[in-house]
C-alpha cells in the first residue's frame, strides 16, 4: 500500500523565497504550520525554515563539509535560550537575518536566511553531527530552524513568499532560460 502524506505535507503549507538577496537559486522554503493548538505557547503560526528543492547545496554532487550557526563575533544562534510560553529570551530575527552559513566541499560558502521576521525558536543541532539530513531530508529532520512570527504579524508573513505553483513558475522559467 503507498504511505499517505507525511507530516511536512498534511500539516504544513509550503511557502517559497526564491534568488534571496539576488543569489540566483539560492531559495529557501519556509513551512507554516497554522494550527492554532501548537503547543509551542499558545496560538500562532509556527515556521520552520528549509532549503527548497532548488538550492544549489540540494543539487547533486555537492557535499555540505560545515554547518555554522555563529553569526558574528557577538552572535551565535545556538546561545538563543528561550523559555516560559511567552518564549522569553528568543533571538528577534528580521527576513534577511542570517540563521547559519554552510560550506560545502567546493569551496562554496551559503548563508541561510530567516526569510521571514519573527522570534527564533530553536535551530536545529542535529545538521551540525550529522550533516547529510539537510540534503536527504530537508523538510523534515533536516530543517535548519524554527521561527516564531508575532500573532499579530501571522497573517502577513507570507506577503512575498510564493506558493508552490508560483515557485514552479519560477523554476519553469529558470530551465527555460538556461536552455
């Protein structure tokens, strides 16, 4: 029997931000959970951050050597220690604030945007032991991080973001143009 959809799909709506900071390819998806019962402290849109499927790190042939979450000097994303329901202590991250860099074994350097504005709520550890699940499971054990937007910013997050159709789109376009 085939399986049914898994969680990232019945749970979740996919959103796109492809050419981020003008980087052609590199797109991230951000996957929006509107459950109003999280159980992340209350009601509110949670958002877990992913390379979409056309990011150069998720083509074949690339191998990720680093995965860094120190931002700067004064700034690594695994200091961000957040407690209570109101989530106190979380990192506030606008849509362009870098989440990590990742090298890859070309020489190539990403960095890893937020893509949208909202609270950090964990960054996901196990990519840094275990690098791979970022290629071979992006939308699910392989997600880079967690974000939670302001209740009151919920409904507009998604404004300059595609959807699924509208990133295809954009990809259509991409082969075409290539060819």
């Amino acid at each position: 029997a085939a399986a049914g959809p898994g969680g990232a799909e019945r749970y979740f709506t996919r959103w796109y931000k492809p050419d981020v900071k003008g980087r052609p390819c590199e797109d991230f998806c951000v996957l929006q959970h509107s459950n109003r019962r999280v159980g992340w402290g209350g009601p509110g849109e949670i958002c877990v951050i992913t390379l979409a499927e056309a990011h150069p790190l998720l083509q074949s042939g690339k191998t990720i050597k680093s995965i860094n979450y120190q931002i700067s000097a004064n700034c690594s994303r695994l200091q961000n220690k957040v407690s209570g329901k109101s989530k106190r202590g979380a990192q506030f991250l606008t849509e362009l604030a870098p989440l990590c860099r990742i090298s890859s074994s070309d020489g190539e350097e990403y960095t890893i945007y937020s893509c949208i504005r909202g609270r950090l709520i964990e960054v996901n550890e196990n990519i840094l032991s275990n690098p791979a699940l970022l290629q071979q499971k992006p939308s699910t054990e392989g997600y880079i991080a967690v974000v939670l937007p302001k209740f009151e910013e919920s409904k507009s997050i998604t404004q300059g973001l595609l959807t699924r159709k509208e990133y295809e789109e954009v990809l259509l376009k991409r082969c075409d143009s290539s060819s």
